[in-house]
C-alpha cells in the first residue's frame, strides 16, 4: 500500500480508510491496555495519534519505541473521539525503522534553547520550530520563482566563482588549488597565480550582480537566486558566511521602476506566506514572536513611502533621540536610524532613496548634484534594511572614472564596463537577502535560525 504523507491525511480526513503511515515519534503514553504514539512526518506541524492496542501489539514490541525513533505503521484510519483531533490511526502492524537511544537522543525533552539547537543543527529540524521554519522557507523560494516567472522574468543562473569583486570590499573567500604548504612565488615574491587552476586570483562571489546585468542588457529582464559568500569576521545575529540572495535586474527600469517592483515583490512574498503557510505562521507568532502575523499584515496592508535621504538625515537629527551612532548627512545609516523612520515616525515601511554616492558601490548611476546616487534601501520594522539595489550607472565615461576614483581594478572588470560601449540602456536592480526576509517572515532575531546549516566564524560543522 502506498505511504501517505500526515499533512495529506489530515487534509482528507477520509475515514474508515487502510493507511500506511511513516515517521517520528514525538511522544508515547499510554496504561497497561493501549498506547498512544505522536508520530510526525515533516510534512506539516500536527503529528497524528497512533493507537495501539496492547492486546494485538505487545509492550515488549514497543519498548524500542521512544522519542525519535522512526516507524512504518500499518492500520486503519478511524475518527477520532479524542479532542484536538479529527482523524487517527488504529494500528495492526508497527514496523521499526531506526531506534532512538532515550539516554542519548539529543532531543528527548522539550523546551531547548536556539542555542543548544544551533550545536546540532543536524537534528533541529525534527523540532517544531526548525520544521515550521524550513517550511516557510521552501514556500518563499516557490514564491520567488511563481512572482518572476509571472512578470516575465528569466532564471539566470550566475557564477559562485569570479575573479571580480562585486562590492569592491575584499572581504571574499579565495579559491585555490595551489598546494598551500608549497605555494609558487614569482620573482618578485608574490603569489605566482599562473600555475593555479583558471590562472589567476578567483575567490567565491559576494553577489551575482555584475553577470545579472549582462543578462538584463540582453534578456531585458532576469534575477539570480543563489549562495554568495562574504568572508566577514563578524558574529552578529545578522551575518553569515553563506547566504543566499535575490537579485533581479530588468533593462529600461528607472530608479522609481526599481521602487515599485519592490514593493510588490515583497508583499506578494510576504501575502503568500500568510496564506499558504498559516499553521506555521500561527505556531511561530505563538511561541517566538506574538506580534509576527500582525506585523506581516501590516506590511501588505500599507503603502511604503518614499524619503530622500537628505530629508531622512534631517527628521533623525530633530528626533531628540539619544542614538548609539551619531548621525549626520554622509554617514551611512545604522539598524537604529532605519527603524526609526519605520517604527516611530512614519509607522510603515520606508524607501530611501538617493544617497550619498561615498557610501554607495561604484556601479549605481550618479545624479546631477555630483553628490548622490539613485540608490534605494528598502527599511522593515524590527530589521531596518531588507532590500538594497540602484539604478545602475549607463554612461561608460562615468563608470570608467569611478571605477578609477575608487582605485578597483579595470583589468579585471573589462567585460563589465564593455556592456556600456556597445547598445548601453537604462536598468536597475537590487538584492533581496534571503536568509534576511525569512528572519522578518518567520520572527527569528538570529539569522542563523534560518539557514539548515549556518556558516560562520570558526562554524562549519555538518
């Protein structure tokens, strides 16, 4: 018979029906004539209740059937006379699968700390919180995908190996098949990269930008949705080594194009979450966060507004509050600035547009004044930036002379500056972290929560 998964079954709720069911236990309780077993599957957040009678399946038969152990069990799905349930199955044949060691089953009590969790990040995911989080994460990739694939967007898939630095911070991880106990020398002394795999300095990529461009200039719209990697030392509950990022570009889209597009992406994430991962959502409001659905709904509910960053600097400098950084126009805004405008003052999500062009990266498009660039931050309660993008600068002379400005390399962004040589157009984009979204779907405060196997530091265990 085939296997059915719970969240099929509760959903049928097709009774007096033979079932095969496989999965966890959760709990088992019981008194000398039957036992009861929570057996969950992954599949959804409820467990369905086993029933067994002692008389046909014996407690010595059961005595390896503790907290996560893993079952295949055969028997008849009844309704339920018990409360908080509708359906459960009557058991006639249990088979064991694997046994859990109940002296040394890591998850045995309930009530572990994120942090204890973190330690074994392989078997968080059977707790309720790491499943609920897992899940919503499957859902917002599948709603990424489903929102560009309707607007006519097209997957490009970017490389996780370049030779370019997409930010221009430096912080990258290098990848090398020099022998690192031997490493070749030129005569000047420096690493002598000609005998390494692609013959020269390749690190791992901090964004697929600069490539999404090219297919924009081509494809007129596209979006990368993969890892990228930051070689940051930082141990903050918001940085990861290993992240994934969305990063649509689309050709002919000017900075408010870029607004809008924004906008809608985001609650149109944030709309299919409340409405296709609601049991999740109401778990994760329950135990971590209980303002998470009505923030969620706040967000789709309101209109962003659009601030300049000029007069963002001005209402934070008359706000009479007492910030840890100190603010004034050039600097770049810290997580208490950007939640300010969101939580205190405006009271809804906020565009900030048109920055200072010394803080922003050398690719976003130079407005008149010679000061600021069409960028745009896109601010959240409880997280402050979400979104970063620009419009992206066109004019090849621009470019060129930034790129020198700030001392980059043109060597090794020829192929780049190229595309403004031959049939340049206007385009923007931004960069959506994903990791970053689901703390703000999910009500995680540490991004590490959010990830499977998180990367960090001195971290990468499993």
């Amino acid at each position: 018979m085939k296997t059915q998964r719970i969240v099929e079954i509760l959903k049928s709720e097709a009774v007096d029906t033979d079932v095969v069911v496989k999965g966890w236990v959760r709990t088992k309780r019981g008194n000398k004539n039957v036992a009861f077993i929570a057996l969950n599957d992954g599949s959804c957040m409820r467990n369905i209740q086993v029933v067994v009678d002692l008389q046909k399946i014996s407690e010595e038969e059961l005595k390896p059937v503790t907290t996560g152990a893993c079952l295949r069990v055969d028997g008849r799905l009844v309704k339920s006379l018990g409360a908080g349930q509708g359906v459960e199955v009557q058991a006639e044949k249990i088979e064991i699968y694997g046994t859990a060691d109940p002296e040394s089953y890591p998850l045995q009590k309930k009530g572990h700390s994120l942090e204890f969790l973190r330690d074994i990040a392989y078997l968080r995911p059977r707790t309720n919180t790491f499943g609920a989080i897992l899940r919503i994460r499957h859902a917002m990739a599948y709603a990424i995908h489903e929102y560009f694939n309707k607007k006519g967007f097209y997957y490009l898939n970017t490389p996780l190996i370049t030779a370019s630095d997409c930010e221009g911070a430096g912080e990258m991880f290098q990848v090398t098949t020099l022998d690192l106990n031997k490493v070749p020398k030129t005569e000047q002394g420096e690493v002598d990269f000609s005998q390494d795999f692609f013959g020269r300095c390749c690190n791992l990529t901090v964004s697929g930008q600069l490539e999404g461009e090219l297919g924009a200039l081509s494809m007129g719209q596209i979006y990368t949705f993969g890892p990228t990697f930051r070689a940051e030392n930082s141990n903050t509950p918001r940085h990861l080594a290993e992240f994934w990022m969305i990063e649509p570009e689309a050709a002919f889209y000017e900075l408010e194009d870029n607004m809008e597009m924004a906008e809608e992406f985001l609650k149109y994430l944030i709309n299919y979450a409340l409405d296709n991962c609601r049991e999740d959502l109401e778990f994760m409001n329950k135990m971590w966060d209980q303002e998470l659905i009505e923030r969620l709904e706040f967000v789709v509910k309101n209109d962003f507004k659009r601030l300049e960053y000029t007069e963002g600097i001005e209402i934070l400098k008359a706000s009479g509050e007492k910030f840890e950084f100190p603010v004034e126009w050039g600097c770049d805004l810290q997580s208490e600035h950007e939640r300010y405008l969101v939580e205190k003052h405006f009271k809804r999500p906020v565009i900030l547009i048109n920055y200072p062009k010394d803080i922003k990266a050398f690719y976003m498009k130079q407005n008149e004044d010679g000061k600021t660039v069409r960028a745009m931050d896109v601010l959240f309660p409880k997280i402050g930036e979400i979104i970063g993008g620009s419009e992206r600068e066109a004019d090849y002379g621009k470019l060129s002379a930034r790129v020198a400005e700030l001392g980059m390399s043109e060597k090794s962004l020829w192929w780049y500056l190229d595309t403004r040589r031959w049939g340049s157009a206007p385009h923007s984009g931004f960069g959506l972290g994903f990791e970053r979204l689901l703390m703000f779907v999910t009500g995680m405060t540490n991004i590490r929560d959010v990830i499977p196997f998180p990367r960090t530091p001195q971290h990468a265990d499993f």
